[in-house]
C-alpha cells in the first residue's frame, strides 16, 4: 500500500500528463472491447439454453461447402420417420422460420417467428416465464387439446400486452388465424439466431392453418426443416454422427424417395452451442470486416502505447536524480522498476475502467449502425465474463508494454553518473535510442491504418457513387397481399390495376405504378422466374420483371428506344416486353433488339421486344448487372405464380418532400378498395441508404482510427522532439553564440525527426503491402496495393510529422545564448 500510495503522489505531481494518459488509454482499450463485445456476441457466446454444449444440427458435407451449416433441409416425411426411433440421442426438434402478421387487416404488423416440433422448448430446456410451453400433445395437426396455441417472448408480450400477467389464455391472430396464447419465454431467450429476435412460435401441426395446401406436411419436395438434436451426456460427436449415419437409410426411406442427389448425401453433425447461422447471415457478412476492425483498434492501442513509454522514459529521465539518491540511500533496483511499473499499472486500470464505460456505449452504436429500418438487427451485448477478462488482459498488456522498458531503464541508472551531468543536460535525441526505435514502430503502425482507412473509405465511396439506374428520392413501395382479397381470378388484373389508380389518386403522389419486383435492396426477393426455376431461353439466365404501364417513369428509368409497356399490352395482345440495355449489349451485340423476338419459357410465349430502358440495380452494387426483360403484367400468368396472384408492389413517388406523410392516406384508400387487404410499407431511399452499412460503418470506423492514429503519432513525434531540444538547449545555445542561422536549427531539428519519421513509414509500406491481401474481399473498385492510397497515406502521415516537428523547432530557434548562459 505504501508503493501505491507513492505512485499516486508521482501521478499527482503531473495531473495532466497523467489523465491524458489514461483517457488515451481509455479510448483504445474501450474500442477494442467494444469490437470484441459485438465479436463475443456474434461468434462466441452461447445460447442462454441448457448444457448448449450439447447442442448440434443435422447438415452434409455439401451443405457445408455452400455455406449452409444448418444442412440443405428435411422434409416432414424425414422428420416423422427420425421420430420414431430417436433413441440414440437425449432429444431434437425440427424447426422453420416464419414471418408471421400479427394485424387482421391494413398496415402489416409483421413479427419474426419460428414454426417448430412439439419438442423445440424441450429439447432447450427454456421454461416458460408464465404460463407453459407447448408440447408434443399440441403439435398435431390442426391443433392439440387447446387447439392452436402459441408462445410468445418476453419483448412482444411487454411491446404489444404491457406486460400484463393475464396474456396466458388470449386469443392472437396470426396471419389471420386464431391462437390462444399459452406461455411467455424468459427475457433472456431470443431465439436461436444470432442476430435474429424470436417474438412467436408456434406448433409445426399448425402448419396447415397458415399455409393451407401449401404446407410443408404434404409437401415432399420442401426441404424446409432444420433439425438440431441434443447429444447424451458424454456421447462424442463421432458416435452421434455414427448413430445417425446409421438411422439415415431409414429416415431418406432409400428406394422409394425421390429426394435430389444432393439431399442424400452423408449427413455431418455441425455443434450449434453458438446458435444457428443460417437464416440472417449476420455472422458471415461481418465475420471479417469486425476482425479487420479489432486489428485496427489493436494497432491504434499500440500507438498509445507507444505514445506513453515515450512519455514514461521522459518521466524516468526527469526522475534520475531522485532515483539516484534512492539508490545512494540503499533502494534496491528492482523497487525502482516496480515503483514505475506500479504506475504504469495504475493508469492503465484507470484506463480500462472508462474504457469500458465507452465500450458499453459505443458497442450499441455500432449495433445500432449495423440495424436498418428493414432489417433490424437484436444482439445481446452484456458485460460477461468474456469481455471483463478481455479487458483485464488488455489492461495489464498495456501496463507491462509501455511501463516495462522504462522501469528497468530507471532502475540501471548510476547515482555518480547522475550527480556528474546534474544540472548540464544530458545526451539528445539520437537515432539508436529507445524512444527513436519506439517512435519508428509508431509511424510504421500509422501508416498500416491510414492506409486501411484509406482503402475502405475509397471502396465506400466507389460504391456510394456507383448509378443504380433509377431515382430513390421520395419513393416508397406498397407490397399489398390480395390473398384475402374479394376477387375472381380471372377480374385480379382488372384489380390490381384499380388499386394502382386509387393509389395514384391519393393527395401527395406524383406517379404510382405496379410490379412483381422491384428495383434496389429489399426488392429483389422476387426476382422472377417461374415456380420450376425456368429462365428465359437464350443460352443463360435471364431477369424477368413484370410491370404496369408508368412504371420506368415512376423510377426515373430513362427510355431509350422504343415504347414503354402500354395499356393495351392486356393479356388478350400480342405478348411483348421491354428488355434492358445489357439485355441488347449481351444478346445483340449492341445492335437495336427493338422487333426481335425470343422465347420465353417462362410462360411458355414468344415475346417481341418493343422497347429498350437504362440498366437498374437489383440487390447489391457489387452484383453484375444481369440481362432483364419487362413484360406487362397483364401478361404474366405463369410467371411466379405463388407471388404474382397474391402480392403485388405498387411503387409510389411523392409530389415533394419526405413520402412518409402520405403513408396513412394510402392506407386509407387501400381499405376502402378492400377492407380485408394487409400491406406492408418501405421506404425505398432508406433501403438504398442501408445496402451500404457494412461498407459505411467500415469507412468510419477505420477512417475515425485512421485520423486518431495519425493524431497520436503526431503527438508522439512533438514530444519526442521536444524533450530533445530541452535536453540540448546549451548545445542550441552555443550553436546561436557562433553564429549558427535560424534555418540551420531548424534543419538540424527536423531532419532528425525526418528521418525517423522516414524510416517508419518504409516499414510501414512494407507491412501494409504484405497485409493487403486479408482485406482485399472487402474492397470494390480500389486494389488492395492501390499506390495512390499508400503514397496519400505516406504524404499525410509525412505532413503531420514536419507540423510536429516544426512547433518545438521554432521555439528552439528563439533560444537566448545570454540568458542560457546565465542561468547556467
């Protein structure tokens, strides 16, 4: 207590220094927790069920190759047949995601949830928070004793019910079918998807209720179910994987099933403690860009750490005379070296609790930069006892890294030797010294990340500037559900069209038009073909979209030769389309394809080609753009039949202004074409917005540390020189009495810093080029050895380093010889 109590008193005695220190410590040890708390959370931490260890899903060696460790899917047939002999393992459960519509008409409310086998709470050993779970006696079809139930979490119960204890027992209409609400899940449970809440689940009997006769009961061909099952206590996954190889003849029903090749491959038991990771692809698409960034806040770390052993041998240096007479007077020299490394310890423990209170901060700001109106994101981030020992360990690594070289440098120091230049300077800033060699390192480190930062904020540019081919602003789409809708087949057309002019008509619209698909992130689920996977027949795959008349123009789509899709194009004309630019460019060879005419074996038509438009983007802007034909959709029966009879996209543009106040007219005057219509709403710039989190929140983040890195070093390079023009004032002093000009000080001064500041960024060249290649998926339009990124990066950091060098330079060039002399 005694030493602590003097290390307090010698970080005291220098206030400033010392907070500086632990808040820059604070702020590189709080951005590397903050990345290893979303890291924790995506990759590391279990699920809050029982013994998840124990936990694992059915997938194959070729699911796995695709990317699919869930396995390509079960059918139910499969399901059943496991269940009847599941004895060589504890329990397991099969399961299928839903988006389920929780408002019986008008605007969606839609909510994730989940269908699942009777066995889903069982096999987890989740209880319920009130009320009960389901069990195997509810999952039969159509409903158990209590009919159709359901479970809901603990978020959707204090949402939609306030919490309120009476719930168990309420009906709920899911997609407009009626459960009874039987249980509540603990807060803690969200789901098994990382990244993913789970607000309903509900039996996999009650399939039919929603689906009607599309569902996957009597459906062989929907290889829609996941299963996971719980190993014994103390059974391997070798002989799990053993026990259900051997179960698996019997569960394909080999001979008589007509399962694909590929769904009949030797099933692979994947652990799943972890989750699933499937469904949002949440921990594939940020799996390299968090570990790119946690070695970028690591490397800012350094940099600090660096900045403060400089600061710490000044200190010590500062301290020699005192060390000294402690050593004069019998001190040990290992006292002197842990009285320095107790402080050093003690800043870095100051450090690493306000770093932690800025990690809790900032870890949900970045989940919040990673969610998106469309796609939100829900991620668990608690301060466990992963990220509490994360932080610890970084908090003593930064103690012995920049308190250790100056601790045994203070404790070799010779008391004659002190007392001999006490008073007359010491030796200045030479090349070979430590903190030269420290300030080497901390340029090569800067470097590395500006050039990083460089890289990512070029590649979020390209891409933000990359045309996606039609206007954004002020564009919403209505996906309206007609499945409820009071309407023939045969008048569904006749409909759609109507609800297109009710649209149109509503105050505040400037054009609407209507498609199967639609353009930019979020639009391109349904990009089209039919229900057997057929494209168009012309040598490859081809895009096929059908719209209303009106429907370029709403986008902004420029024509550019032809027609447009008229009113006339009804199902009764002669079929005809409207392809895109690369469609002409890929089969045309960029010759006019306006009056060609090709076979679409979609609907099995031979369609003329009437017109040609812009190129749009569909989904992501790295994606090539692909051949597209627009036919009417007057005359697209047969094209997507499971989407273009029961949903369809009414694109809308507001007259001025946000499109959010038109929302509610528009619903308005949906419910009074048909009460019984469900519609969700999105707003088209904010998905086009939201397509380019990932590359956003890279850009900032490397380019935030990129500047900080750059800031550091320019601090370090500032101190360094200026401790070494207080230790060679008398030098500088006797340089002016001769005769010296101001501008050879200068040169003297800088061009040691110059120097080193020069060597640093050859090793940082070096190391930036050899590390290119573990970034270079991540970057669009920009190579990872880009020489423009590197040499701007090397002249930015080289600006920085003349600014912090010429400051103290120039106050060494007003150096009075007289008054130096006369206080020496």
């Amino acid at each position: 207590m005694r030493d602590v109590r003097l290390a307090l008193r010698a970080l005291r005695s220098t206030p400033l220094v010392s907070a500086l220190a632990a808040l820059s410590l604070a702020l590189g040890i709080g951005a590397n927790s903050a990345v290893f708390s979303l890291i924790n959370s995506l990759m590391l931490r279990t699920l809050p069920v029982s013994n998840p260890q124990r936990l694992v899903t059915v997938s194959s060696d070729f699911a796995l190759a695709h990317g699919y460790r869930n396995g390509i899917g079960w059918n139910y047939d499969m399901w059943r047949r496991f269940q009847q002999d599941a004895s060589a393992f504890e329990d397991g459960f099969a399961w299928t995601w839903a988006a389920f519509n929780l408002s019986p008409r008008g605007q969606v409310d839609r909510v994730r949830g989940m269908i699942a086998s009777g066995s889903f709470f069982s096999t987890l050993g989740v209880p319920a928070l009130i009320g009960r779970t389901f069990t195997a006696a509810d999952d039969v079809r159509g409903g158990g004793p209590d009919g159709p139930v359901a479970v809901i979490s603990y978020a959707l119960w204090q949402r939609r019910f306030g919490g309120d204890t009476s719930v168990v027992g309420r009906p709920l209409e899911i997609d407009h079918v009626p459960f009874t609400i039987v249980g509540v899940t603990p807060a803690e449970f969200s789901g098994i998807e990382v990244g993913e809440s789970l607000d309903v689940v509900v039996p996999l009997g009650t399939d039919p209720l929603l689906k009607g006769t599309r569902t996957l009961l009597d459906n062989p061909a929907a290889l829609l179910l996941t299963v996971m099952l719980r190993l014994k206590p103390e059974q391997s996954l070798e002989s799990a994987t053993a026990a259900i190889r051997a179960m698996q003849p019997r569960i394909l029903d080999m001979g008589r099933s007509q399962l694909p090749k590929f769904a009949r491959e030797a099933f692979v038991l994947v652990p799943a403690a972890t989750g699933s990771t499937d469904k949002s692809q949440l921990r594939q698409r940020y799996e390299q860009p968090l570990f790119v960034i946690a070695a970028v806040t690591m490397l800012v770390l350094l940099i600090a750490c660096v900045n403060i052993a400089n600061l710490e041998l000044a200190r010590a240096a500062a301290r020699r005379h005192e060390f000294s007479v402690r050593l004069a007077l019998g001190a040990p020299r290992a006292r002197l070296a842990w009285q320095l490394f107790l402080e050093s310890l003690i800043i870095a423990s100051a450090g690493a609790v306000l770093g932690l209170q800025f990690a809790t901060w900032s870890s949900r700001l970045l989940v919040s930069q990673l969610s998106t109106s469309g796609d939100p994101v829900f991620l668990n981030l608690p301060i466990d006892w992963r990220v509490l020992g994360f932080t610890a360990t970084v908090a003593v690594a930064t103690a012995l890294l920049f308190g250790t070289v100056p601790a045994f440098r203070a404790s070799r120091v010779s008391p004659f030797d002190v007392m001999k230049t006490q008073g007359r300077g010491g030796p200045g800033l030479q090349r070979g010294n430590i903190s030269s060699s420290l300030v080497v390192v901390q340029v090569a480190f800067s470097l590395v990340v500006i050039c990083a930062a460089g890289l990512f904020l070029e590649t979020f540019q390209r891409l933000d500037s990359e045309p996606i081919g039609f206007d954004a602003n002020r564009m919403l789409v209505v996906t309206v559900d007609t499945s409820r809708a009071t309407v023939t087949p045969k008048d569904r057309d006749q409909f759609s069209n109507r609800l297109v002019r009710t649209v149109a008509a509503v105050p505040g619209v400037s054009q609407a038009a209507a498609s199967m698909a639609t353009p930019g992130p979020g639009g391109g689920a349904n990009l089209l073909t039919d229900a057997r996977g057929r494209a168009v027949d012309l040598g490859r795959r081809v895009m096929m979209n059908a719209v209303t008349p009106g429907w370029f123009a709403t986008y902004g789509v420029p024509l550019r030769a032809g027609r447009d899709v008229a009113d006339a194009d009804t199902a009764q004309a002669p079929p005809v389309a409207v392809v895109n630019v690369t469609f002409a460019r890929v089969f045309f060879g960029g010759r006019s394809p306006i009056g060609s005419v090709f076979d679409d074996t979609s609907t099995n038509t031979r369609r003329t080609i009437v017109g040609m438009v812009g190129d749009v983007v569909y989904g992501s802007r790295r994606d090539t753009i692909i051949p597209t034909a627009y036919i009417p959709l007057a005359q697209s029966a047969g094209l997507g039949p499971g989407v273009a009879r029961t949903s369809l996209q009414i694109s809308i543009r507001a007259a001025s202004g946000s499109p959010a106040p038109v929302i509610r007219e528009i619903g308005t005057a949906l419910g009074d074409v048909d009460p019984e219509l469900s519609y969700t709403v999105r707003v088209v710039d904010d998905r086009v917005r939201a397509a380019l989190a990932q590359e956003r929140l890279v850009a900032v983040l490397s380019s935030f540390f990129g500047v900080l890195a750059a800031l550091l070093a320019g601090l370090g390079l500032y101190g360094l020189t200026s401790y070494g023009i207080s230790r060679r004032e008398m030098e500088i002093g006797v340089r002016l009495a001769l005769g010296s000009s101001t501008a050879s000080i200068l040169r003297l001064v800088i061009s040691q810093t110059i120097s080193l500041v020069a060597m640093g960024i050859l090793i940082g060249v070096g190391a930036s080029l050899w590390l290119s290649h573990f970034v270079a998926a991540l970057l669009y339009g920009v190579g990872p050895r880009d020489p423009t990124t590197i040499l701007s990066a090397a002249a930015a950091l080289m600006t920085v380093a003349l600014i912090a060098a010429w400051l103290p330079a120039r106050r060494a060039i007003l150096i009075n010889p007289a008054d130096l002399l006369r206080r020496t």
